[in-house]
C-alpha cells in the first residue's frame, strides 16, 4: 500500500499493514539544501525538493506545502518577512496598525492570481507531480478566528475580540473567513489532500468554554461551510483540546484530530473511536533533549495506546531545528516498528 492509501485506511478502519507516520520537517529543507532561509524560501521550487528530499532521506509519509505561518499575510500585503536561522521565519510588519486599516483590508479576488502565491503554485505543481498520486501533502491554513492575530498581532487581536469595538471585530473576521474559503479552495485545486485546520481559538486553552462555544464556533462554521470538511485536520497548534473535541465533531463533522502532546492521549482516542483518526503527537520539544532510547520508548507508549482498534496516526508538531538527527531517525524508526500491524 502506499502511504496515501495507508492514511486513508487508518481514516476509514480498513485494514493497513502499518499506521500513518507523519514527520514535520520544514525549516530543515533550507539546511537540507544547504541554503539560507531567505534564499530557501524565496522560490517553490526549493521548498518542493527540500521536502522530498528529507522525505527520502527519513522515509516517513508526507511533504509539506507550507513555508512559513507569515505567507498568508502576504497574500493580504504584508511586505516584511523576518528570517531567522534558527527558528521559523515571522511576520515582521503589521498589515493592520490601527483599527482603521480594517475597513482599507482587501481579500483578493482570485488567491492564485496573486503574486505572493506564485511560488506556493509552483511547490504544490511539483509535490504533486512527484508524489501526489502516492503521499499524503499537506497545507496549512489558518481559521478566520486566528488570522487576525499574524495581520495586527496578537496582544491587539485580543484585545479587539474580547472588548471590542465588536463591529470592527466582525468586520475583520469576516474577511478572514472569506480569505480562508478562497484559500482552502485553492489548496484543494492544486493538489492539498491534508488541510490542518490551526485555529488555536479552538482550545479551551485560550479562550475558555463559554467563548469557545458563542464565538470560535459559529466563525468556524462559517469558514467551513462553502467547502466541506474533506481533508480537513482540526489542529490547536500545542494547546490541549480534548474537552472539546466531541462538539467539534458533532457540530463541524470534523473527525480527524491532531491531538497535543498536553493531553492524555488514551482520553482523546477514547472519545474519537471509530468516528473519525486520532493523530498523537509527540512531544518535540522533548525531543531536543531525549536520548535515542527515551524516544523509543515514548514512541512505543504512544503507539501501544493509539494502535488498538485502528484509526490512529503517529505524528510530531512543527519539529524545531535544534532536534538531533539521531532521534528523528530514532523516532520513525520505531513509528514503523511499533505502528506495524499483523
């Protein structure tokens, strides 16, 4: 089976010779290709071959079309990207600085037209000519409830949702949401299969119940609807959502669940069963200080508890570059190993 087919197994229950092993290895691309960041990033075709390539050298089963969280403030004209070697590049300069740059934000009228996509254009064309028919590409997409925070930042986004002026709040919220409509869209047409859904207002975490309930969402439908939920991966980056997860379910249809390395694990597949995957994520944080055998073990834990009864993923979060190569091989290596089914 190939590992397309082995993801789509695990979704359904059908039976797979092993579970899905996805390994998230972006900024390592630039290294991989022995390029600054910069250079790295500037052109879709180095994105694409630093994915296949540590997608050969590692052997886990997806690539990426991500290259960094800031593109899609470019797509609403952020001119200002801050590399850094070390970390994922940011956004350096605000689109919205004050709350009357809302009303001057303009969505595109065709997302593949602008010049920012171009070479997230060119990155899908080639993943999917090289593996599309056989491996898992993934796409990031930030929720409309989330966007604002990488157009105006953070601590202003916060205040603008929690106290308002409530207008302006849902002025802006509705233009994300039509950009994410546009964009999912053109993810899907250009090759996406897996669509991670990061909307971090998604965990009682950072917003609590009651708000999660009345604001995330109503938006979240709103994001959805046009669409549908096929491909789509409910992901709260590293915040715990598991106290939520059977109304994500029941209200979105949302059924595949990127679960924190925060949360207890055997609750989260508990509560998703044979609905929909249980994707567990280790903690690669961790990982940076872990031995070789301490991976292992972790990876085995997790496998013990997620494999039984089918639909489970084994996965890691957006892997710092400070992890050793010894334990990514350490960790696929037992993924396959422990993941394998009779």
């Amino acid at each position: 089976m190939t590992p397309l087919e082995i993801l789509v197994a695990a979704i359904s229950g059908t039976p797979a010779p092993r579970i899905p092993v996805f390994c998230n290895l972006l900024d390592q691309g630039a290294r991989e290709l022995g390029m600054k960041q910069q250079e790295y990033y500037a052109n879709g075709e180095h994105v694409a071959a630093g994915q296949l390539k540590m997608r050969a050298r590692y052997g886990h089963d997806n690539v990426w079309s991500l290259f960094y969280v800031g593109k899609e403030a470019e797509l609403f004209g952020c001119q200002e990207i801050l590399y850094a070697e070390e970390g994922a590049p940011n956004v350096a300069d605000f689109v919205i600085k004050s709350y009357d740059d809302i009303a001057k934000l303009e969505v595109p009228d065709d997302i593949t037209a602008h010049p920012a996509w171009a070479e997230t254009a060119k990155c899908l064309k080639i993943l999917k000519e090289e593996v599309g028919a056989t491996h898992p590409i993934c796409a990031y997409l930030t929720a409309s409830n989330t966007m604002p925070a990488i157009l105006m930042g953070m601590d202003k986004w916060m205040e603008l949702m929690i106290s308002g002026p409530f207008d302006l709040r849902d002025e802006l919220l509705r233009k994300c949401s039509e950009f994410f409509q546009k964009e999912v869209a053109a993810y899907r047409a250009a090759g996406a299969n897996v669509l991670v859904y990061s909307t971090p207002m998604g965990s009682t975490t950072m917003v609590g119940m009651k708000r999660f309930q009345e604001f995330t969402l109503p938006w979240m439908k709103r994001d959805l609807a046009p669409g549908g939920v096929g491909g789509i991966v409910y992901y709260c980056g590293m915040a715990p959502f598991n106290n939520v997860i059977a109304q994500v379910m029941d209200e979105l249809d949302i059924n595949i669940h990127y679960v924190s390395p925060m949360a207890d694990l055997a609750e989260a597949k508990a509560i998703i069963g044979n609905r929909g995957l249980t994707c567990g994520v280790i903690d690669d944080i961790k990982l940076i200080h872990w031995t070789p055998e301490q991976t292992r073990a972790e990876v085995k834990r997790m496998c013990e508890i997620g494999k039984p009864g089918g639909h489970f993923l084994f996965g890691t979060g957006v892997m710092p570059m400070d992890v050793p190569e010894a334990n990514i091989k350490a960790m696929l290596e037992a993924a396959f190993e422990y993941g394998s089914t009779p």
